[in-house]
C-alpha cells in the first residue's frame, strides 16, 4: 500500500535526530535513482475541483499522473438506515435529498419501486407528466454541470450563462412542484397536483394549461440559447485542448467497471435504459441515443450536450400528450399503505448513469430494507484509468466530465 | 429525428473558426455586444426587489386558527417531527390543541398542508424567515397565520380510487371524503370510551349492546362516516387495539 510507503521511510529515525537526506535514503524509498520522485497529492475534501466533499489522491511524476485513488464517505448520512424507520410517504421528501441536483429522479424511482411491488400501472397522464419533471430535472442537472465545467476551465461566461439558462427551468420546477430543488412531487400512484391546476387563480380554460404553454416556450427559447453556450465551448481552442483526447478509456475498461450513463455512451456503450428497457411511457416517445466511440472527455462533454437537446424533443412530445388526455384523466391513484412482503428491483436512467433501488418489503408500512445503487459512486471508481497518464492541469476537467455528486454517492 | 449538435461538431473537427481566421470571431463578439447592450437585466437587486414567486411555492406553513380541529395529522405527517400539538386558548378562551412549527427544523416539503383534513393548514410564500435566535423559529399556532391565502395555495388532493382506475371509472374524488375508516373488532372493545375523547370532530358517539355479568352497560363506539376525517387518533388512542383502519383503495 501506498500508505505504507510513506510512513515506512528507511532510516526515519535518523532523520528524525536531523541527519540530513541523502540520495541513496531517497532512493531506497522510491526505488529508483532518478532525481524525480513519484508524490502523492492530495486533492480535497475541499478543493475547487472537487465539486463536493470527496479526496482525490493522485501519485504525480513530475507532471504526469500515474495513479488515482478517489475517497468517498465524507457525506455520508446514514441514508439507507434511516429510511427504515420511516413510513413510505415519509421516505419520498427524504429520497429528494439524495441529489440535490435531480431529485426528481430519485423520488420517481422511489415511487416506481413502490407501485411495482404493490403491483400497480399508474394512469397514462402520470406517466407523462413524471417523463416531463423528469427531463425538466436532466436539463437543469446537466446544466450545472456545464457551468461547473466553464469554472473548471476558468471560463466564467459558460458558467453564467449556463446558470441563467437554467433559471428558466428552476422557475418550471417552481410552478409544477412549488419548490426549486427539493421538489417532492410524485408520490406512490400518481403526482402531487396536475398540471393543469398550477395557476388556478389565473383564468384558465377546460383543457388548457398555462404551465404547459409555458414549458414549450420554455424549450423554444433553449434550443436557441444552448446553441450560444456550446458556441462558447466548440468555438474555443482552449476547451478543445484541453478535453480532446485526454482522459480515455476504452469500452472493454467501461464495461468492467460498472460505467453508466454518459460516461459510457461516450466510450461507445449504446445503451440507455430510457429507451432499452422503457419505465413510464418512454416508449411511446420519439428521441435518439447520442453515441459517441472516442472516449474522451470531448466524448463525454458531446454526449451530455447533445442529451439536452433531446430532452426539449422529449418534452415537446410529452406535452402533446397531456394536453391530448386533458383535465378529466385520472393523475394519482389512491395506494394501500402497506407493501405486501417481498423484493423488488427497480432502475431508471438518472443523469449521471443508472440508478437503482432495491426495495425488501415485510408486509409493514416501512421497508425492511432499501438499497440505493447510485451512478457516480460506480462512475468514480474510474478515476485511475481515466487519470493515468494525464497531466495535473487536466485532472480537473477530466474528473468534471463524471459529474461528481456527493449526495447520492455517500447517502 | 436527428442529433443536430453532434453532427456538426463530431470529433472536433468543425474548425469554423479557423476558416475566417479572425472574421468569425470579431463578427461574433459584436454580435454579442448589441445583444447584451440591448436585452433586459437577468438578475434583480434582491433586497430591494424580490423575485415572483407563484402561489404554490412552498415557503413557512400557515394557519387558519379558527378553521383547525386540531387533529394532528400535520403532526403525524410532518417528515422533520417539527410539528408539535400545544394548548392555547381561542377566541371564546377555551383551551385547544393547535399545531406550533418549528420553522428551524422545517424541511418545506408542504405534507403538513397536503394531508390537513380540513384545509387550515397552507403553505405561504413566505421565504424571508432568518431569526437571531433559534427560539424565534418556533411558530406558535397565532404566529402562524397568513392573511393572503389564496386558491393557488392549496393542494387540491384529489385521488382515483384503485379499484375505480382499474374498472376504468376514474372519477377523481377528495382524498378525505368518505374513503379510509376506523373499524371496530368489538370482541376487543372493553368500553373504555378513549376512542371518543380523542376524537376531534366528535365523530364518535357509544352506543349500548346490552349489559355485561356486572350489570354495566356494554358501549360500542359508532363512527359517524360524514364527520370523520380519518386522523387515527382513536386508532392509537384505544388500549386494546379493537380499532384498526379500515383501508379502500
């Protein structure tokens, strides 16, 4: 262990007494008589790169890495123990604070674990109104992704703009949900409040939604800006440096790491369970997988970009729908309390890869147990061949192209 | 359906840039310095002007004093257990038990509002709620009121029954009205009358079913299906666990 190494130095006590280093201590200690010596930087829990509360330790040659270590569990809050003691509608607000930057995704899992193990198929206008809070939820997640990447290149301009563009987003968030971030909305059978309720003071029509007249306002005005912030990235011979052709893995370490989500769409991996293995109505929608081979982080920097002009497609879609099904369908069922015993197993394509929930019900209104599978605890476990051979400068970038977020990694 | 980004900017190598060498980017930052010059701020001043916000966010909860049965059900819903029932004396200075939020521990998830039986309890747009101490935190059922509620406030809470979904009916229906109720296994049933003393709306009335070896009087609880609003109290109040809910879904 590396650990070892640095504690063990030969002759410690001599040092210790002030004997001066020699050459043949140093070498002894490294194993080499080269002048440069392998060091082991530790980046983090606070550093600017890290985007939340973890270490990467990173083994640097001179200004080559050659290994990486990352640390998680500095988050971390018991989350899976607590919920035990909890009743199901109890666990969905607390399934929010999973990730503070798509909640949707991890309350609407919670709740399809729910209903497949009580054996339920929620309405049709459920459906799409959860693929519409969904995709609303990547949109702005990706977004504060590529702000936190412009910071990480030292470009404010992308981060500003990225962060305005998604004010429009956290304002649909608000008026479906009532809240930015934490928004608590579906529930076990249906949704808290149907779309066409939101504004009821203001006049509205039988079947006509102002909420949702206002998200397909909302996806015309983003296609037009998201051209203007990538203009920013393309466009720039910095950002092109930096992320084409460093941090490279290939499909085969993909795959033997457990790698979802963009991540692996970017090494070639053509798989998303959006459209692979469908929850909801995402089979009734019509959207494409981008699927890159490179591997890089450009790779992975195109495939999140281009996912997000996808989801305006998905929305548009989803609208349609809804306004079709009207005020009349039925939007949240009423579910008994208790889950019958038994296990289940439920996945759905979050942001950042595939997440999981594993649900060990015992006939109680509480879980015996429920395990939460999160993407990026998986996704970091690449960090040594993704880091190995890049410089320190790159490191940064390269682990911005993962997406950290602590909140689902730690629980 | 196409993937317009990546087909023009695959691997890198759009270099649009390059082509008019410095044409492109000068025409570009002026593009950008009409367009910023021109367009309306973004941000606001915030202490002097706020943001909109729309009726359904959720900021502190609110209380209609007077339209609370004081049942607990905020209480019992409350994710953070910051909700606590207290006696305070109302109009009429009787003394009633009425919910006191401590807005410290409050996580704003609005299930204090969704599963009020009787709509007393809203949740206000109120966000401005940073106190010097933490003991100013702690709403009291006075402190709680909120003048402007309006329609958009409440949640509707409106359900399909399962059963009704499954049939293909989907009549959408109140989530209270005449949907989960208490039941009596009365074999259990000792007569005790706790499940009547707790009731808040007094849904509750004993009825007799004769006399017992002693020569008491045998009370069995009937539930008045129009009053009650299914908050479980005679439920965990009764020491035999003779009742239990009755769940239709």
């Amino acid at each position: 262990m590396t650990d070892e190494k640095i504690t063990q130095i030969p002759d410690a006590q001599a040092i210790a007494e002030g004997a001066e280093v020699t050459k043949e201590m140093a070498a002894a200690y490294t194993g080499s008589t080269m002048d440069t010596d392998k060091m082991w930087i530790i980046m983090g829990p606070q550093h600017p790169f890290s985007h939340g509360l973890w270490t990467l330790k990173i083994c640097a040659d001179g200004e080559i890495v050659t290994d990486a270590d990352p640390i998680v569990g500095y988050l971390h809050r018991g989350w899976e123990k607590e919920v035990e003691n909890r009743t199901y509608t109890k666990i969905i607000p607390m399934a929010d604070r999973l990730c503070y930057a798509a909640s949707m995704t991890y309350t609407h899992l919670f709740c399809m674990t729910c209903e497949k193990a009580l054996g339920i198929d929620v309405p049709e206008k459920t459906k799409y109104i959860r693929i519409v809070a969904d995709e609303i939820n990547r949109l702005q997640s990706h977004l504060m992704w590529l702000a936190s990447v412009g910071t990480d290149f030292g470009n404010y301009t992308v981060f500003l703009w990225s962060t305005r563009e998604r004010e429009y987003w956290m304002d649909m968030n608000v008026r479906l949900c009532g809240a930015r971030l934490t928004t608590n909305y579906p529930r076990i059978g249906g949704v808290r409040n149907d779309v066409f309720d939101i504004d009821c003071d203001l006049p509205n029509d039988e079947d006509h939604s102002r909420f949702l007249r206002d998200l397909v306002r909302c996806c015309d005005h983003f296609d037009k800006a998201l051209w203007e912030i990538v203009g920013l990235v393309d466009n720039n011979s910095t950002f092109m440096s930096r992320m084409l052709g460093t941090g490279i893995i290939t499909r085969e370490q993909c795959a033997n790491l457990g790698i979802t989500g963009p991540a692996a769409r970017g090494t070639g991996i053509d798989f998303d369970i959006r459209r692979d293995n469908p929850y909801d109505n995402y089979d009734q929608v019509d959207f494409d997988v981008p699927v890159i081979n490179s591997g890089d982080s450009y790779a992975r920097y195109m495939v999140r970009v281009e996912e997000m002009f996808q989801c305006t497609k998905i929305i548009r879609q989803c609208v349609q729908k809804i306004k079709a099904l009207g005020r009349s369908a039925p939007y949240r069922l009423k579910v008994p309390s208790k889950i019958p015993a038994g296990r289940t197993f439920c996945t759905l394509e979050d942001p950042r890869g595939e997440s999981m929930m594993y649900l060990h019900s015992d006939g109680t209104d509480h879980p015996y147990r429920l395990k939460v599978r999160s993407p990026i605890f998986v996704n970091v476990s690449a960090s040594k061949p993704l880091l190995e051979g890049c410089r320190i400068a790159d490191v940064p970038i390269i682990m911005a192209m993962i997406d950290m977020c602590l909140g689902e990694t730690d629980r | 359906m196409t993937m317009e980004y990546l087909e023009k900017y695959r691997d890198g190598r759009h270099k649009n840039w390059k082509d008019l060498w410095i044409v492109g980017p000068i025409f570009r930052t002026f593009k950008l310095l009409v367009k910023t010059t021109i367009h309306r701020p973004v941000t606001v001043l915030y202490p002097y002007e706020a943001l909109w916000n729309p009726d359904n966010y959720r900021g502190r909860p609110a209380l209609d004093f007077n339209k609370c049965i004081g049942c607990g059900m905020c209480a019992k819903m409350c994710v953070c257990n910051s909700i606590i029932l207290v006696d305070t004396p109302d109009d009429e200075g009787k003394t009633v038990s009425r919910p006191q939020i401590n807005i410290g521990r409050c996580s704003f998830c609005g299930y204090c509002a969704e599963y009020c039986p009787v709509d007393a309890m809203t949740v206000s747009p109120i966000v401005e709620l940073a106190e010097f101490t933490r003991s100013d935190l702690i709403y009291g059922p006075r402190r709680l009121a909120y003048e402007h509620t309006t329609e958009g406030m409440k949640v509707k809470n409106e359900v399909t029954l399962l059963s009704d979904y499954l049939n293909g009916k989907g009549e959408i229906r109140h989530h209270f009205a005449s949907i989960d109720r208490p039941e009596l296994e009365s074999a259990k049933c000792i007569s005790c009358q706790k499940c009547k003393k707790v009731c808040p709306v007094d849904a509750i009335v004993m009825e007799e079913h004769g006399k017992n070896a002693k020569g008491r009087p045998i009370l069995w609880p009937i539930i008045n299906n129009e009053t009650c609003v299914t908050c479980e109290n005679c439920i965990e109040a009764c020491p035999k666990d003779a009742l239990h809910l009755k769940e239709v879904c």
